[in-house]
C-alpha cells in the first residue's frame, strides 16, 4: 500500500475514533478530513474548498430541505397529526390489530406530510402508547408497531433522505420522489399485514377496541372527523408530490406551497399564534442548521477521500468481489446496514455512498433502482438496535413499566420486514422503475 492509501485509512479510522470520543459528527468529519488532506498534499488540496462549499450553499435542489421541515414542522405542532390519529384510530379499531394498522396509516400520511422520523415517533408515542397499554397491546408490539411507522417518512416522499440522495446520483428529485412512491406503499402494506396476521394468530397481543367505545362515536361523527381532520392533510400531499411528479413545479416551488398549505391547515385546525409560529420556526431553524452543517463539515472529507486516492481503492476492493454488479449491490447493502447500527443516515449518505458510486456508475447500475435501495436500507438505521434513533426518540416519551428491552424486542420484527422488502425491490427493479418511466422522468 502506498502512503496515501495508509492515510486514507488512517482518515476513516480517524473519523470513527473522534466519534467513540464523543466528538460531534460534523467536527470529526471536517478534522479528519482536514489532517489527512493537509498530511498528504498540505494546504494547496484545500484551494476547491471555498467552491465546493459555495455549491452546497447555493445548490437550488437542497432550498427544499427548509421548505418541506418547515411544512413538517408546522403540521406536528399545530397538532393536525392527533386529530388524523384518532379519527383513523376509531375507523379501524374494530380488528385485532387494527389500532395498530390505524398508527401505520398515520405514519404514511405523517411521513409524506412531514418526513420528520423524530416528530413522527414522539407525537405518536404520546398519543398512542398509553393507550395501547391500556387496551391490552402487548408493550413490545405498541413500541415496535409505533417506531416503524414514525420511519416511514425517511422512503415516502417528501423525504430529507430522497432530496440529498437525488444530489448524490445526480437524478431529479422528482424521479426519486416517483421511483420511491410504489416501494415506500410497498412496505406500509408488509407493515399492516403483519399486524393483520398477529391479529389472526395472536388477538390477546393486538386486540380490537371494545364495542361499547366504539359506540360512542357514530358513524355520521366519523365520517365528518374524516374529512376535517384526514382530507386536508391528504390533499396537502396529494397536491404537493403530484406538482413535482408531474413536472407541474420544481421541488422548491412545491415545497414552499407545501410550507403555505400547511400554515393554511394549521389556522383552520388550531389557529395560528405567536407560540405556534416561534415554535415552527424555531424546530425548522434546528433540523435544516444541522443537515446542512454536516453537509458543509463532509466537504473535506470527500476531497481529501478523492484526492488521496480512496476511489481507486474503493475500485480495488469490488474487483475482488464475487458476482459483478449484483455482487456489488449486495455488499454495499450489506455494508449500508452494518454502518447503521452506528452511524446516521447523513453521515452515511455523504460519506459511504459517494465512496461506492463510481464503481456502480461503471457497472452501468440504474442510478434510480440503487437510490431507492440505499433509502430503503438507511431507513432501517432507525430501527436497529443498539443506536436506532426511532428507539432513543421512543424511549423519551414512554410510561413507566415500558423497558428499553421492551422497544428493542418490538422493532426486531419490522427489520426483519424491512429487509423483506429490500429482498422484493432487489428482485423486481420495475416496482421503482415503473412509475417514473410511465410519466416520462
């Protein structure tokens, strides 16, 4: 090996390193980033660096990272999310497992209304998980049931993870938001029929509301709850991800219509005032200050990556690789998974991925199916144990009784659906393709 080569591991090393020490994940990028490109060819490497930084500040594409947080933001603060929960919770809940069924739904409303994986699990542990109890819900089947539907925002569109991965391989956002539309559905559809089948072979686990309360709400009331408290939400979604679907608005339009549907959904809902809208901005401000400082912070570390040469080491590495492209796929799938147990899903994204991505562009890989397998595979890093961050956000807001044992053992089932969905994508590609070629992205 020569001596780049050792630096280039020595940076990777360097970078997990300062990360056990505790060290934020933007500094430990930008620092091992910064040594090792200054070791290797001291300070002129640096000179991109003014550029590169300018191109992710300006990038028109990642102005919707705010737009669509802040749509999000609006919609968990302004409470729009517990009306949609308990409206649908009481059309459902006369199945075993249909309470459970009712939360997978507000998950993919709430994922393609928000994309926010943390505001998801919070609000619906908060307004669910007593309840669940308390109706006999087994507590690891609650806490698994609610952590995998608050990750359904990071596969349905609008998703934080879609946008920056739409940077990454250079495809639209628009064609990823299309391509993910049917996968995402895909995985709802794995999640309810798993709670239906519990249902079936275990009903003491999941078992339905009882018949005395579920009289107390006619259907006349659920009707009207339906569509005040679940159409305008749907149709917010609908109009948003079908105007960039259909090529009608580019993402940042979308997503600032999106912004003003949702303070629209909120006044008629809630009403605005002054501590709903400093709460928006202030949540909005948070989450879009810190993708974009680790945005900002990977810099140089992709540049010292490059130019140190890891790419070709990267190239080495997959030519020893049994089985081609598809030998490729599944060790970066593999790799992907092993990293989420204790990495981020930016972190991730902007790190691993672009180190992967040449090789796949020489295989000639459909950019557009590999996308949405990385998305689907990052997802699963909110779930797995020990570091899922769906688990941690849970944990926050669970009653007494709840274990951590209890939410680790409920998610082990939906990775296992997860990964069962990865399996179908893997071995039909046209689940993606099909959409986005049918509208002619």
């Amino acid at each position: 090996m020569t001596g780049d080569e050792w630096l280039v591991l020595g940076m990777i090393g360097g970078f997990l390193g300062l990360m056990l020490l505790g060290i934020p994940v933007a500094i430990s990028l930008a620092v091992s980033g910064f040594v090792a490109g200054y070791l290797g060819f001291g300070p002129s490497l640096f000179n991109l660096m003014p550029a590169r930084l300018y191109g992710v500040v300006t990038n028109y594409t990642l102005l919707a990272i705010p737009l669509f947080v802040f749509m999000g933001v609006t919609l968990e603060k302004s409470k729009v999310a517990e009306d949609m929960l308990e409206t649908i919770g009481k059309a459902m809940g006369g199945l075993n497992g249909g309470m459970g069924m009712a939360i997978i739904l507000v998950g993919v409303l709430m994922g393609a209304s928000t994309g926010i994986v943390g505001a998801t699990v919070v609000t619906v542990g908060l307004l669910t998980l007593p309840a669940l109890l308390r109706r006999g819900y087994a507590p690891s089947v609650a806490c698994g049931t609610i952590c995998a539907s608050g990750t359904l925002g990071q596969i349905i569109p609008p998703s934080l993870v879609l946008i920056l991965l739409s940077d990454i391989v250079g495809k639209s956002v628009g064609t990823l938001f299309a391509a993910a539309f049917i996968p995402g559905l895909v995985l709802a559809i794995i999640y309810m029929m798993y709670m239906l089948l519990l249902g079936w072979l275990k009903p003491n686990m999941v078992p339905a509301i009882p018949a005395e309360e579920r009289a107390q709400t006619s259907g006349k009331q659920l009707a009207k709850n339906l569509v005040m408290h679940v159409a305008p939400p749907l149709l917010l979604v609908f109009a948003v991800l079908g105007s960039i679907v259909g090529g009608v608005a580019a993402p940042t339009e979308a997503a600032s219509m999106g912004a003003l549907g949702a303070l629209l959904i909120a006044l008629v809902a809630r009403g605005l005032d002054r501590k709903l809208i400093r709460e928006t901005l202030h949540g909005t401000l948070v989450i879009s200050a810190m993708v974009f400082f680790i945005l900002l912070c990977a810099q140089p570390f992709s540049l010292s990556f490059r130019g140190l040469g890891g790419e070709q080491m990267v190239h080495s590495l997959f030519e020893m690789l049994p089985g081609g492209e598809f030998g490729a796929v599944l060790f970066l799938m593999a790799l992907l998974f092993v990293l989420g147990f204790f990495l981020e899903w930016i972190e991730i994204s902007y790190i691993a991925l672009p180190m992967f991505l040449p090789v796949f562009i020489n295989y000639g890989t459909d950019m557009v199916w590999l996308a949405i397998m990385v998305a689907m595979n990052l997802q699963m890093s909110f779930l797995t144990p020990p570091f899922g961050w769906a688990l941690f956000f849970l944990k926050g807001v669970t009653p007494p009784g709840v274990t951590t044992r209890d939410i680790y053992v409920g998610a082990i089932p939906f990775v296992s659906l997860q990964l069962l969905a990865l399996i179908v994508i893997f071995q039909f590609p046209l689940l993606v393709t099909w959409l986005p070629d049918a509208i002619g992205w």
